[in-house]
C-alpha cells in the first residue's frame, strides 16, 4: 500500500494505491497519522480509485483516522470509491460517518 498526499487550500488529498488489509492498513499508518498531526487542514480526503479491496481491518484503519480526525475537529471523506469497495462500505456502514464525494 502507498499513500501520496498534497495540500490544496484547507484539505488534505491522499491517494491510496494497494489492498486496505492488515499488511496494507499496517504499512500506511504511520505516514497517515503523522500528516494528520502534522496539519491542520479541516478535510481529509481519501481518493480510493486505486484501492480495489478492503478488509475488515482496512476499515478499522479508517475508524481510526476518523476519530483521529474528529478530535482535530477535521472530516475525513472519500472519493473514487471502486465498485467493490463501495460495497463492503455499504455494508459495513462506513458512509454512516465518512461521507463520499464525487
């Protein structure tokens, strides 16, 4: 997994390429963490047009970043969710609290 990031006026873009599982979600959370403490950006968003699975700790990974980001009194939303992924957010009930963009 491979997280790139650039700051555009008050928010975060990050882009996510790889898997959103356990090996993935392990090797990005650090980075992520340290761009969310690191900035004060009210929105955090995630582009996900290059994550095409997610597991149930990928999506504990984002439960994190968005409590992280609550405390900050920042959003995190997503964009470019691929089908499959949408779906187990969906599912899941992700979109309950993180919102997806267009």
């Amino acid at each position: 997994m491979k997280a790139e990031y650039e700051l555009k006026n008050d928010e975060i873009l990050v882009r996510l390429k790889g898997e959103l599982d356990e090996y993935g979600a392990g090797q990005i959370k650090d980075t992520i963490d340290r761009i969310i403490a690191s900035h004060s950006a009210r929105s955090f968003i995630f582009d996900l047009e290059d994550v095409h699975f997610v597991d149930s700790t990928g999506l504990g990974f984002l439960l994190g970043r968005y409590k992280k980001l609550r405390a900050k009194h920042a959003e995190l939303l997503v964009q470019n969710v691929n089908p499959q992924v949408d779906k187990v957010f969906k599912t899941s009930g992700v979109y309950s609290f993180v919102p997806k963009i267009d």
